[in-house]
C-alpha cells in the first residue's frame, strides 16, 4: 500500500476530525466503537498514522520528562518532526 494508491482516499475534513479522534484514543478515552472506526482509518491512512506515532512519542517523552527533564536536543527534534508531519498533511 503506498500514498498513491489509496482505493477510497480518505478527505483531508475527514482526516481532521480523526486527529482529534486520535489523542483521545491514545489517552484511552474512546469507547470500543469509536476505538474500532479510529484503528481502521489509522490502518488506511498513512498521514493519520505517522501523526498517531508521533502523538504517542511526544506523550512517552512529555510523560519520562515528569522524572527526568527531556534534553532539550530532543525535544526540538520532536517539535521539529510534528511540524513535518503536519506540513504534509496540510499538503495532501
Ligand atoms: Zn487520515
């Protein structure tokens, strides 16, 4: 499966909607429905994905920082990856 070989393209409003969807998903606080219809847009959908990994790095780092203190090298690369991702998706 590549990006451009998409059968049914998921809309960017769509995708929007899911971004939301997503940090509440990796909060855990979606029901099993609404759990399901995330995980299968996330299968279907490349940007959506890389922003839910992301989504998922930035809150293992933020939540390790409560302990220790994030390198700062660290953390700009992180912002620096979102503004990638978010650039592409803004793009696509
Ligand atoms: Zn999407």
């Amino acid at each position: 499966m590549t990006t451009h070989d998409h059968g049914s393209d998921p809309s960017a409003s769509d995708c929007a909607d899911f971004l939301e969807q997503i940090v509440y998903f990796i909060d855990n606080e979606l029901d099993a429905a609404d759990c399901a219809v995330v995980r299968a847009h996330l299968d279907s959908c490349n940007p959506c994905l890389e922003r839910y990994d992301l989504q998922r790095t930035v809150k293992s780092i933020v939540a390790r920082s409560c302990s220790e203190a994030a390198p700062d090298e660290l953390r700009q690369r992180v912002l620096l990856r979102i503004r990638e991702v978010q650039v592409r998706i803004t793009d696509a």
